[in-house]
C-alpha cells in the first residue's frame, strides 16, 4: 500500500493473508493529499468492519517491521483526519470562491479575445440580459444558442460561495469523521497490544503504540474520543509501567505534558479524566519503588514548559484539576499509612507556587524586564533540580532570541551547558569532559553560580534526576553549539573561541574529523570577523550595548520601589529613547499623570516625592575600570564584556548650581557595582554597592587636558587616516572660538602658584599634561599637512597660526615650576666615596 510516495507492492505479488510488504518492488510516483486521504479511509473502513478474529490473526502474521509500518500508517491517519475547526472551513471557502471568480474572469477575457462567432454570440448574451425588464436569465431570447447560466458550470460556481449553515453542517461532518477515524484507531491499538502482549517482541511494538496514542493526545480531539483515549492510556501504563519509566522516559515526559494540558481544559469531563490518569501515573510509578521521583520531575518540568511557552492553558481550571488529584490522594486507603499523601501534596504546592510566577508573568508580559526577572526568579528556585532550571534557562533563552538579545541567550545557553556539565561530572569520569562549571570561568564570570556544592542538591543518580536528553554528552555538545552560534551573532567572537575550547577536546577525543574541521573554519571566520573589524573603517563596527542607571521610586512599583538596577540596551540607544520608552510603558500601566521622570542625576530624597506618584531617574553610564585593570583590557571586546562596574559624573558647584565657572566647577564621580556581571541571563542587574569621588575643579582640568590629549593622539595614528576626524579633533583643540578651552584653563589654573601646598601636586600634573597636548598638537598638524590637498593648504595654515598663538600664550604658564617641588629630599654630598657605601661594606655581626 502507497500512502503520500511510499511504494506499492508490484501487481502479480501473492496476497498471502494480504500481508504487507516491507520491500518496495519498484518505485512510485506520490499520490496527492486527497488520493492519500481516500485510500487512508478505506483502510479504516477496513480495520472497522473486519472480524476482530481477523484482525488479530493478521496481526500475529505480520513481523514486527510490518506491524510498526501499520503503527505508522495509523500515526499517519491521526494527523490526516485531525479537525481543523470552523474557522479553517470558512477561510478555506472564501479563497476557493475568489479562486472560482478568478478563473470565470479569465475564461470570459480568453472569449472576448477571439474573433468570430463566439465573440458575437457572447455579446448578445449580454445585450438579451441588459434589455430584460426582470434582469434575470429567462426572457424570451429565442435567437441565443448558447446560455451559459444555464449550464452546469455556471451554477457550481455560484455555489462556492456557502451559507453560514452549509458551513456549519461541514465542521459537523468533519468533526464526526475525526471522531470515529481516531476511535477506529484506537481500537486498532488494542487490539495489537492484545496480540503482541503475549510475544516476545512486545517491547518494540509497544512504544510505537504509545507514540499513536500520545500523537492523538497532541491533536485537536473531540470530548468523546478523549475518554475513551484516556482510558486506553490508563490501561497500557497499568499493564505495561515498565513502559514508561524504564524503556521510554521521553514518552514518559510528553505523557505528562499532555496530561497537564488536558487537566487545564474547560471541559468538565476532560479535566476529569486527565487528573485521574495523572493521579494513577504518580501511584504506578510510587508502587514501583516508594517514590514517584520520576513523574514528579516530569510533571513540574511539564508545567514549566507549558508555563514558558503556552499562553492558551487555562490557570484556574488547572487548579481545579490538582485539587482533584489532592483529593484522590487523601482518599486513597490503600496508600494512606505510606509516604505518597506527603508527596502529592508537596507536588501539588509547588505546581501551586510556580502557577502563581506564573500569573504575575502574565500581568508583565509587555515588560520585557521584569517578566525575565519572574523567569530568573523560578529558575532561581529550582537551583537544586538540574533539570527544572535547565527547562527555565532555555526559556529565558528563547524569549532573549525573540528580542535578538542574542549575547543574553548565549549567556543561558552557557549556564544550561555548565550545569549539565556540573552533574555530568558526577555521572561519568571521562578526562576530556569538562570538570564542572570552573571550566566555563572564561566565558563568563556569572557561571560559577552553577555549582552544584549546596547540602540540598540531588544526586544525579536518584531516579528522575538528570533524566533529559540534555544531560548526556551528545546533549552538552547541543548546547555549547548553540551557545557559539549565538555568540556570533551577537559579534562576540572572541566569546566564540572560548566556548570552542571547551568543545574541541570532546572532539578530539571522539576522533570526529569532519567537526573538528567544521569548528576550525568557524574560528577562522571568528578570528578574520576580529581582525576586519578591529582596523580601518570598520573599527568601532562591534558595539555590545549602552548602560543606563534607572532608579525606582513609589509604591505603586510595588517591590521595585526605591531599586536602583543598571540596565543594557541595543547599541547607539539614546537616553531620550529608553526614557521615552520607560515612560511610556509605566504611563500606560498607572496613568500618564501618575508617572515623572525626574531629569538630572542628583541623589534623591524620597521624602520630597509625592507618595501617590511614580518617579523613575535615568542616568546614562559607562563602564569603569581601575587603573591596574586597563593593563589586561586591551582590545575593545576586553573593555565591554565581565562587566561590573559603571561610572557616571554629575557637575555641580558649591552654592548649589550645576555648572560655574572653571575655578568653581566640581564633579561628582558615582561609581556603582552590580550583583553580576555584563552580559549576563538578564539584561538588568540590581546594584548592590554605591561609592562617590568629589574631583576639585583643577582635578576635574586635569580630566579634561587628559581626553582632549587622548583624542588627539587617537585620530593621529588612526590606520587608516581619518583627515575628518583629524581635523575637527585639531579645530577644538587649537580653535580660537573655544569656549573654556586649553588657553583659559591654563590660564585660570597655572597663572599662579597655589598658596594651598596640597595642590601643588596637581599644578605639576596639570603643567606636565599642557606640555603633553601640545606636543600631540605638533604631531597632529604634521599629520594634516600630509592627508590635505591643494584646496585646504589656507585651512592648514590658520591651523599652524592658531597653534602657534597659544604655544606662546601657554609657555610662559608651563615653565614655571613650583621650587618646593624640586628640593633635594636627602642632602648629597659633594664628593662620593664608593668603599665607604653601606651597601658595599661588611659587618660584622
């Protein structure tokens, strides 16, 4: 039998108790979907209307490679005859009656186009109809030959375009048809394990039973088919529990996922049956071994899942559904003097727990933020059960993708691998695999929290512990793959590097060639994306993201009140756009009135803001670093990734106003630190420690000779040259119309020698830094010169004039030294006895 291009037998093969052949004897062209579905129906007419003797004795004919194609045949006819809806019919209707016009216009224009008689007879069709007092088709046109409404086409054509009832009578038949297609199948499944339960073989041709049956499960089903599939279900895990929880654990997972889906359903009687086949699920697998490990973790991974991806379950009719099971298991005599009661309800109050994260992710959903914190928070919670936090780190990962935080879905992904790592470790000794997540330090400094060293961690040995797919190595290769590839992404390539350092001796040990070259072309790719971006036009192509402090204050934040975080977002973002964008999320959230922003960066005093309000301050910042940090961060990929300290500046002067004078302008330096490093699995981290540094308007001076000196010495050995940049760097430099420019500053500050001896120090630094800037001033017009053309030689020359004018003007102001500085710590004597040094002398002791 051919089902959608599988081949058929050839004609003059023997129908020997019409066994199925699993040779194809020569190839076959596919059938159409229609012709499949014809032939699908005729075979459930048959598997309908057969004896059931018949069947079984078939059945016991057929080897087990033949009886897993008919398994595949009937998975086949689930998803063929699944119900599509109502909608589907009329979506379905309104495109085959638009197709119908179109084909009748076209048939009309091919008409019209030609010449002769058919052109004229249809033009007088259409003068008889026009001139027809009633409009209609039947007047009295005795000279028309062809009338084509009154010709078969033209009224199916018409009636393409169905009633509201004619629809509705069609999802009837449709919804009756998948009702007994899939309770013939059902019946077909019993009937197999009824004759394979005796043989020896049955292991094989059960799975592929329970895998029709779960598929039905997965499938738009009518209330009817659902009882009796359930209680089919009930029946094979009863007979066979060894089915589940020994041979085929990741049906056992999706068994529960479907479950937990049906136990969420309107319908009474749904809900009723899946608690109950949820419930007998839990005491089958406690009856094995007094414990129920295993459906637990799949059961709560399934909630989870459902949690993170599903919006359509409904919460409170899933409530009722664990109440049910609640009650079964205090009703439960058999079980009542054993520790069962005890876990059901611990079960159930963790269900209960992650139900209500989950209906404050709900009321968060248009906030990004704050539904990745709720996410963060739960998988937070399961940090003792692997498998749970490994579920919510690649939901976090996924909803990071959806937004193209791609750095932030590596980040998960990193996690998730350092943690199967960490209980793989326990699992298997194997020298070329990672030793836990101290091996991922490199990648991220956030990965140690992975570690598995608290006294509640669960061994990976107990039942249902590390069960997924994910916990092997085939699985941590998946994620680290997956980790590098988002990496790239997200133009971290250097990242991409260390994640194939943890992959490359796995493949080495594997012998695994073709990968090895596979990876190896991918970090030359890495390495050449490095390279091209780091030079020339390109430089400054990669940019990671902007940091904005954002300070919270009101009660109607709830929690959030008077929480400062440090938050990441896209690259080149503007402080008008993410205040724009906070603003206008929170205004429609508690009113446009009811939220303020507050616009500068000054501490702020919660007893001045009005308490019915809701305040938010933005501050932009910039990554800081200590001085003996800037020696390992060299590239710009160092100075942008581990982040965990930022800086902002806030100018004020002492009487209170924001910006004075020079020799009255102050800054206040506000360094804060975060709980974790950027990037991170979230892309908002709370701030956990503030430190402030007040700079003296000389030191702020000396902050600014040291930028412009910076970005001279910048734009001068940039490779390529820029003359651009060279130029409007030099023009603010040696400029005349600067405003607060290197010549005031000297003048305010180095005119006179400081009576204060504390600032003598940075007089000095301040004198040495004007001798520094205006060296790079000399070097940077050498540069000019040589990048101009003939037409800006005059622009030059103002330039070299402009310079010249202020090395005169700061000369004087830059050689006078302070003599204090310069005297002798320690007298020198005048003539050197070297025999006479105590380092070269001996003593006797």
């Amino acid at each position: 039998m051919a089902i959608a291009g599988t081949a058929t037998p050839t004609p003059m093969s023997r129908p020997s108790s019409f066994l199925l052949n699993s040779q194809a004897s020569r190839p076959h062209g596919s059938f159409s979907a229609e012709s499949s579905r014809s032939l699908l129906i005729c075979l459930l007419w048959v598997l309908k209307n057969a004896d059931e003797l018949v069947l079984q004795k078939w059945f016991t004919d057929l080897s087990v490679s033949q009886l897993n194609r008919l398994l595949d045949l009937l998975y086949l006819c689930v998803s063929c005859f699944e119900y599509k809806g109502k909608k589907a019919f009329e979506r379905m209707n309104s495109l085959t009656f638009k197709k119908s016009k179109d084909m009748k216009a076209k048939l009309e224009e091919a008409i019209l186009g030609s010449i002769g008689a058919r052109q004229e007879m249809v033009r007088r069709s259409r003068g008889q109809l026009e001139r027809s007092p009633s409009g209609s088709a039947f007047g009295s046109q005795e000279n028309l030959r062809w009338r084509k409404d009154m010709t078969h086409w033209r009224q199916n054509s018409e009636k393409m375009d169905k009633t509201r009832a004619e629809l509705e009578h069609e999802a009837l038949i449709d919804g009756n048809l998948a009702t007994e297609a899939n309770l013939i199948i059902l019946d077909t499944l019993e009937i197999v394990v009824q004759t394979v339960s005796v043989t020896e073989s049955k292991e094989s041709i059960l799975g592929g039973v329970l895998k029709v049956l779960l598929h039905s499960m997965a499938c738009n089903q009518s209330a009817l088919y659902l009882q009796h599939c359930f209680a089919t279900q009930r029946a094979l895990v009863s007979k066979f529990p060894e089915l589940l929880f020994e041979e085929e654990t990741e049906q056992c997972a999706d068994l529960c996922l479907r479950l937990l889906r049906s136990c969420s359903s309107s319908i009474g009687t749904i809900r009723a049956h899946a608690s109950a086949s949820l419930y007998l699920l839990m005491r089958q697998n406690f009856e094995i071994g007094n414990n129920f490990a295993r459906v637990k973790m799949q059961v709560t991974m399934s909630l989870s899942s459902l949690v993170g991806t599903s919006q359509n379950f409904n919460e409170e009719f899933l409530r009722r559904s664990l109440k049910t099971i609640l009650t079964y298991a205090e009703e439960d005599l058999e079980l009542r003097e054993t520790t069962f009661p005890d876990q059901v309800q611990d079960l159930v109050f963790n269900l209960h727990m992650i139900l209500s994260d989950t209906v404050k992710m709900k009321e968060h959903q248009e906030d990004p933020e704050m539904l990745i914190d709720l996410m963060y928070r739960i998988a937070k919670g399961y940090q003792t059960s692997p498998d749970l936090r490994l579920t919510w780190l690649q939901n976090m990962a996924g909803k990071h993708s959806e937004r193209n935080n791609h750095a932030e879905a590596a980040q998960c992904l990193v996690h998730s691998a350092a943690l199967v790592a960490e209980y793989l470790s326990m699992l298997e000794d194997r020298k070329y695999l990672p030793v836990g997540c101290v091996t991922f330090q490199n990648i991220s400094s956030n990965v140690l929290e992975e570690s598995a060293v608290s006294d509640d961690v669960v061994s990976p040995d107990e039942e249902g512990i590390c069960s997924g797919k994910y916990f092997t190595e085939i699985g941590l290769v998946g994620l680290l793959e997956q980790a590098a590839s988002s990496f790239s992404m997200a133009g971290m390539y250097e990242a991409v590097n260390e994640v194939y350092k943890v992959l490359i001796p796995i493949h080495e040990a594997n012998r695994d060639a073709k990968k090895l070259a596979t990876i190896h072309g991918k970090l030359q790719e890495a390495f050449g994306k490095i390279v091209h971006q780091s030079t020339g036009w390109e430089l400054g192509k990669r940019m990671f993201g902007t940091y904005f402090r954002v300070g919270i204050y009101g009660s109607k934040f709830g929690d959030l009140d008077e929480q400062e975080f440090v938050y990441k977002e896209p690259a080149i973002t503007k402080l008008a756009e993410i205040s724009h964008r906070l603003e206008g999320f929170y205004g429609e959230r508690f009113g446009e009135e009811q939220v303020e922003v507050i616009k500068d960066s000054n501490p702020v005093d919660k007893c001045k803001l009005d308490p019915n309000k809701a305040f938010i301050q933005i501050t932009y910042v910039e990554p800081y670093f200590d001085t003996y940090e800037m020696k390992d961060r060299i590239t710009y990929f160092d100075k942008n990734y581990n982040l965990r300290r930022f800086v902002y500046c806030t100018p004020f002067t002492l009487d209170g106003r924001a910006h004075g004078d020079l020799h009255e302008q102050y800054k206040r330096k506000t360094i804060l630190t975060t709980s974790h490093a950027f990037p991170y699995i979230k892309t908002r981290i709370n701030i956990i420690h503030k430190e402030e540094i007040i700079s003296t308007p000389i030191e702020v001076a000396i902050e600014d000779m040291q930028k412009k000196t910076q970005e001279l010495a910048f734009a001068t050995h940039q490779d390529p040259a820029d003359a651009k940049m060279l130029q409007m760097v030099l023009q603010g430099s040696v400029g005349t119309t600067v405003n607060q420019g290197p010549l005031e500053v000297a003048q305010v500050f180095l005119s006179e020698i400081p009576s204060d001896p504390k600032l003598y120090r940075h007089h000095n630094k301040l004198r040495l830094c004007f001798k520094d800037f205006t060296k790079r001033c000399e070097d940077a017009l050498r540069k000019n010169k040589s990048l101009i053309g003939p037409d800006q030689k005059e622009y030059q020359r103002e330039l070299e004039r402009n310079y010249h004018r202020l090395k005169e003007a700061l000369q004087p102001l830059i050689n006078r030294k302070i003599p204090q500085l310069y005297k002798p710590v320690l007298q020198v004597n005048s003539h050197r006895d070297s025999f006479s040094r105590m380092s070269l002398r001996k003593l006797d002791i």
